[in-house]
C-alpha cells in the first residue's frame, strides 16, 4: 500500500518505529521544526540543526525523503525556477505529529 493512500493508523505505527530509532533526538527536532514551519526545504532544516546535532547534508536528507516516501507525512515539490525541493506537511497528519511530538 502506498504510504499516500494508508491508513491514519498505519502511518502512526510507521512513525512510531520511526521515533523509536532516535537515539540523538535529531529525529524528533526535524519533526518539531516541520510542525513548527509546515513548509521547508532541506537547506533550512540542516541550517537549523547542524550546530546541535552531528548529522551530514546527504543524511538529514534521506531523513526527510523517509518522511515523504515511507512515512508519507510529507508531500514533495520541486519547482523548475528553484534548486531545492520544498516538502510539506500534509494537513491530515498535524494533529497527529503534534499529539506524538507531545507525549515525548
């Protein structure tokens, strides 16, 4: 099943599993800063985070792309007058991040 098409409850498992590899919190901060601004690029994110956590360009972007693509929580853009992607969160799923990041 496509992550766009599964279900609330399968993308909540899926983001659990997700959380629980977090053993840095970097995981939990990308989630915090795509809540906080719904719409970002990988630039920013890395931008943000980088003085806090050890973590190369290449593999907060594949964090991101797991997001979009296994998770399914994001939707990604890329326009042809910009060179980077912007990915979104998709409204259906902020309650859900907002009630998880919460319970921490």
């Amino acid at each position: 099943m496509a992550a766009t098409a599964a279900m609330p409850g399968e993308i909540r498992r899926r983001l659990k599993a997700y959380l629980l590899r977090d053993r840095t919190g970097l995981r939990r901060e990308i989630l915090r800063l795509i809540l906080r601004f719904r719409i970002v690029t990988i630039p920013q994110i890395f931008g943000a985070v980088r003085e806090r956590f050890s973590v190369s360009y290449h593999a907060l972007a594949s964090m991101i792309g797991i997001l979009a693509s296994r998770i399914g929580i994001l939707t990604m853009k890329k326009t042809v007058d910009s060179s980077f992607a912007t990915y979104e969160l998709r409204d259906r799923y902020v309650g859900m991040l907002t009630q998880m990041l919460a319970s921490d």
